[in-house]
C-alpha cells in the first residue's frame, strides 16, 4: 500500500521492453494534465490554469502521461517475474551490517548480517554485493568505507493519505495543486481503484508528532473550501521530511 506512486513515461518504455508493463498500465490511473488553483482571504480558490504534462511540441513520448500505481502493485510485478525465473525474495529481515570475507580461492565475498523483523533472531549470509537503496540515510552505505550521505535534511514535514473521496471538487482526476494563502497548500494526485492521494505540508513550528491523519483532513478540507470533502475510506497515512540533494 501507499508509498512511491507514480511512473514516468520513459520507465513505462522500459517495463515494456522487460514485458513487465501490461498489469500496470490495466489497473493504474494515467494522469494527462497539471491544475494550479489559488485562493485568499478574500477570493475564494479558483483554477488559474490547466497544462498537459507531455505536449507532442515539445516532447516525445509513446505515453504522454504519468501512470499511477502503488509501490506495491510494481514490486508484486517485478517479484512475479522474479519467480517465473526461478528467483525467491526473501523478506522480513533487516540489514544490520556486512564485513568482507576472503575464500580459499581468494575470491572476495560479503558476510552480510540481518536482523529478523519484529523478532531477535540474528541470520548471517553470503553475498557477492548488497545494494543500498535504503533512503538518506542508508544504513549500507554507512558500512562502505570511505563513503558518507550528502542529502541534508530540511526543516519541511510532509503528510500524506491515500483514500476514497465523496467530493465535489472537479479536478479530482487530474494531478492538481492548490494553494490557499490562508491555509497552504494541497497536492492532490489521482490513484488506482477510484482512491485519491493527498499530500499537505506542516508550518516550520509544527513537528512530525503533530501529523496523523486527522490532521491531514482538517488541513485539506481549510484549503479545499468551499469545496466538500469526505473521506469513504482511508487505506494509507504516512509522514516524512523533505530531503534535499545538493
């Protein structure tokens, strides 16, 4: 569920070309175009523009949208492809560190050690490498000598919530921004099986401790006004900081 969501046009080329791509492009949400709305005090928030993501002019592109589809839905297919190949995943053990280890035949391996989710059982592997794609702040590349993280936290706190809304907001299937002076600001972005996700961002004077899913709500329902909104369901809240690369 939730998470990372959205594929650009050239990934989607790419997953055609591994015959990775058909599920996804059935059962994701294909976004065409951009909204700005804006709002104040004393004007109530309007559309002030609408702009395709992909014009043919300017750009070339066998998709020209953005596909929508959970972090879930493109493991599941890569994972799928993965065992039709004869390759299992294992999950449900964190990585802790690796040291290296030299065989008889002088082949350099990885002794890598693993922590077992929810539990205190430790599990130790050979590998040929690891792979550090476990965000800023990479607890592999903290093990790789001679390495460190350049990303540099940011004071800019972000909630999000995917969900099935009853509004009457009408660009609720298009990717859309709304800023109200008052309030702040609101990214909406269409998902997969009639959900909307909804990103807001905290003041500098709140903390990530403030953000739970109530707050989000109240947060886009100031922003979204005069605009109804209610939530059918919700199916993921998260939270995070903004990291900046430089």
């Amino acid at each position: 569920m939730g998470r990372a969501d959205g594929i650009q046009p050239k990934t989607i080329e790419t997953l055609q070309m591994l015959g990775l791509a058909d599920n996804l492009l059935r059962d994701g949400v294909k976004v065409y175009d951009i909204c700005m709305w804006r709002g104040s005090s004393t004007s109530p928030i309007h559309r002030i523009s609408r702009q395709v993501h992909y014009p043919a002019s300017v750009v070339d592109v066998l998709h020209p949208f953005i596909l929508l589809c959970h972090q879930g839905m493109v493991e599941s297919v890569l994972i799928e492809d993965l065992r039709v190949s004869g390759v299992r995943v294992s999950r449900g053990h964190r990585f802790t560190n690796f040291d290296h280890k030299r065989s008889d035949e002088n082949i350099d391996t990885l002794n890598v050690s693993l922590e077992e989710v929810g539990g205190d059982i430790m599990k130790h592997v050979l590998a040929d490498y690891v792979i550090g794609c476990d965000g800023a702040r990479s607890l592999v590349r903290q093990h790789i000598e001679g390495t460190h993280a350049t990303a540099k936290p940011q004071k800019s706190y972000w909630g999000v919530l995917d969900g099935e809304l009853d509004t009457d907001f009408p660009d609720i299937w298009s990717k859309t921004i709304v800023f109200s002076e008052e309030h702040g600001s609101v990214l909406i972005i269409p998902r997969e099986r009639n959900m909307t996700r909804i990103y807001i961002e905290m003041k500098s004077s709140q903390y990530p401790s403030d953000i739970d899913q109530r707050f989000v709500m109240n947060q886009a329902q100031l922003v979204l006004a005069p605009y109804q909104v209610q939530w059918r369901s919700v199916e993921w809240f998260g939270r995070y900081q903004y990291v900046l690369w430089p």
